[in-house]
C-alpha cells in the first residue's frame, strides 16, 4: 500500500513518453494493413472437387503478386519504426 501511494506521488505531473510518435504508430498501423491485404491476395485458387487439378493455383495473383505485397508490407513496417519524429515549431 505505501508503495502505491508512493508511485502515485512520484508520477503526478509528469507526462509519460511513448516508444515512438503518433504518426510512427499510424505508419505502423497502414502497413499491418498492406500486410493484411497481401495475404488475402493469396487466398483461394483451390478445386471444390479434390480429384480435380487446378492450375488457379499458380496464377500470377498467388505466387508474384501478393508475397511481394506483402514484403512491401514488411519493408514499410520497417520504415515506420525508424522514421525519426517530426520536430515541433512550437517547442
């Protein structure tokens, strides 16, 4: 119980820094997104009937388009955590 009391005490006033910017968060935010839309690029191409062969599944869709999407998708999350902040006019 005192510790609490004692956290409370030292914490008031202070503002808390995050690991990154808001914008950082948002960049990071888009790219899940690109990465999410990569996969679902992958999806489908297969036969409803399990005898059957089909060729949808080695379309240009599934096996160039959407894992490089989703390597876009990765390269970007990279940019968004190091992109330095933007500096304030204010401050």
């Amino acid at each position: 119980m005192v510790k609490k009391e004692s956290l409370k005490k030292e914490t008031q006033g202070r503002k808390f820094d995050m690991a990154l910017d808001k914008e950082n968060y948002i960049l990071l935010a888009i790219s899940f997104a690109i990465v999410v839309i990569g996969f679902i690029l992958m999806i489908g191409g297969g036969s409803d009937d399990p005898d059957v062969f089909s060729e949808a599944v080695y379309g240009f869709r599934r096996v160039t388009l959407a894992p490089m999407v989703v390597l876009f998708g990765f390269l970007f999350a990279i940019y968004a955590i190091m992109k330095k902040p933007s500096v304030d006019k204010k401050n």
